[in-house]
C-alpha cells in the first residue's frame, strides 16, 4: 500500500499570477475538475467555448496562459498544427495531460514544442479526478518511471489486489484500487454496481490492471475488460500499442482481441498512418516482434484513417471490436 504524504508539489501550488486554460469538455472530469481546481486556487481561468487546436494556440499565446490540461488526442491536435512551432510558450509553465495512454513518440514532440513542464495524471470519476501524478522531474527521456503513471497525491492511498481482494507485492499485476476522501459515495440509485466497485472498508477498484513498484510508481496495463486472452495467456492492448505506435510510419494505434479457432482470441492491430507513409501489415507485425514478446504480436493489422474517439479522446474500442463479434454471445471465445 503506497499514500501520497508530505506538502503539494510546486506543479500543483496557484499563485494570483496564474492564468488557467480549460480546454476540455466540461462534461468530463478533466473538464469540470480542472476549471474547479484553478476556480478554487484563485487563479483566473481562460474557458474555451468548444475545444478547437488552433484557438488553444491563440489562448496561450495572447491569454498568457500559464497552466492547462489536455488529453493526449487534444495534444496532438495542437503539436500537429503548422503554427505550433511559432507561438511563444515562454509563459506557459505546465502542461498536464492523462486521461487515456500517450505514445512516447507524441510526449517527446510535445516536450520539444511546449518547452514547459509536463505532468501526467490519473484518475477517474469515481474519484473526482486525479489521484496519480508523474511530475515534470521524472519525465527524462529513457528513464523505466517515464512508463509509469507516477506515485500516489497528498492524502490518497494506492493498492494492487488480486480478484479476491488480497494485496500483491510489488511488481505483480493486479487492479488498482484506492482510498481517499475524493472517492464518490457510489453511483446514483444503483446499488449493486456501487457494492462491485467500493468494499466495505471503502477501497474503490478502479476497473484498471497495473502494479506497482517498491518506490510506490503505478504502472498501468490496461482496462480490465479490454484484456485479451489468447492462448490462456494475458495480454493488456496499452503494452502491444505503445510498441506499434514506436514505428515511425504510425501516427495512432488501437489494439483488440478477435475469435480466434486454435487460440480463443487472437491480436489485431488497427492502425492509422502518418500522412504520406505507406507500411504494410507485415512490416508493422515484424517491427512489434523486436519490441514485445511473440504472443503479444498482432497477427493481422487493419489501417483506418482516423480512430473512433469519445468526446473526452478515449478509444472506442467497442466500435471496433463489435464488428469481428457479431453472432457471438459474449465478446470471449
């Protein structure tokens, strides 16, 4: 069990000079909690009508933005714009960014673009937002905690279980689960999913497969129910895309599990291209082989041009696994 103690690092302290970008839906937590945070610090906050790449590079530039937080789809968005490369970011201090995984590749841009300090968060709802920080000191190109999503906030304890709520040691795979006084009383007028999601010491499980290190950094696989099983092997889809999205020709990437006759659930790759690339399935399988271990390697590769996305730039996984399920019962096999 990891708690985060001691006082509020520099990255999350406000000043009367602070100036806040809210760029995300409002309907979503890093909407809504954002535009709180910076409401209740005092600072003045900067809210844009509808998120819109080209008009955040305006607002930092002539609003004299000093700290935002965007999802890593927002991000690329904004890096990708012609201009991006012309605006000065010399006010803005933080760039905080989570929600969904971020390619290594798309951090790096954005770190040489914005030239500020990089934060990553995690969270959920369930807990009013972020509850895990990466801060801007442990983002150093090469380092093992780069792949982690940081240690535990002030006030807020961490644990990995297994299904039967045992606690795992350090390095083993199991759901995170935490405590604190942000975590929702429970779900409105429903009962059971609110008993299958906080225990009666008031752990809430986030639903989310990771472990921790002996140092108290999280390291996140995957969503739970987005776990393939193939071969009687585990296999989490945010590992195989981080390692497809390393390929130079790759702009995004998206990995679910299809039915498979000999292995129950076989690995296929969804991708989209980098403008103007030309890879083929193959040499995008082999790139993989050299990255992850062989089972975890897609064996069929789909391009698309762009991935289905929510309004907070989550994947919809759903869009693209129903398709390969259709007939099937249940979306195992």
């Amino acid at each position: 069990m990891e708690t985060g103690e001691g006082e509020k690092p520099e990255w999350n302290r406000w000043t009367a000079e602070d100036v806040s970008l809210v760029a995300m839906p409002v309907f979503h937590i890093g909407g809504t909690g954002w535009a709180l945070l910076g409401l209740y610090s005092g600072a003045k906050g900067v809210v844009a009508r509808e998120f819109d790449p080209t008009k955040v590079l305006d607002f930092i530039e002539h609003s004299r933005i000093t700290k935002l937080f965007m999802v890593p789809a927002a991000m690329q968005f904004v890096v990708r714009q012609p201009r991006a490369r012309q605006v000065d970011f010399s006010r803005l201090k933080y760039m905080l960014y989570g929600a969904s995984p971020i390619p290594a590749a798309l951090l790096k841009e954005c770190i040489e673009v914005f030239g500020c300090g990089f934060v990553q968060l995690y969270g959920l709802t369930e807990t009013t937002g972020a509850i895990v920080a990466l801060p801007p000191e442990d983002h150093v190109e090469g380092s093992d905690r780069m792949r982690s999503a940081g240690k535990a906030l002030l006030g807020v304890e961490l644990a990995i279980l297994d299904p039967d709520g045992k606690r795992l040691p350090p390095g083993e795979v199991g759901e995170i689960a935490t405590y604190s006084g942000s975590n929702m009383v429970g779900y409105w007028n429903q009962p059971e999913a609110t008993a299958r999601t906080i225990d009666r010491d008031g752990w809430l499980r986030t639903g989310d497969a990771g472990y921790m290190d002996k140092d108290g950094y999280v390291y996140i696989h995957d969503r739970i129910k987005d776990m393939i099983i193939s071969g009687g092997e585990n296999i989490y889809p945010a590992e195989v895309e981080s390692a497809l999205c390393d390929h130079p020709d790759v702009a995004e990437a998206a990995v679910i599990g299809v039915p498979d006759d000999t292995w129950g659930e076989a690995v296929k790759a969804i991708v989209v291209l980098r403008k103007g690339q030309q890879a083929t399935a193959s040499e995008i399988i082999n790139f993989t082989r050299e990255r992850i271990a062989g089972f975890k390697t897609p064996k069929s590769v789909d391009f698309i041009e762009a991935l289905p996305r929510n309004a907070s730039g989550k994947i919809l996984r759903r869009n693209l696994r129903d398709p390969h399920w259709a007939g099937k019962d249940r979306q195992v096999n």
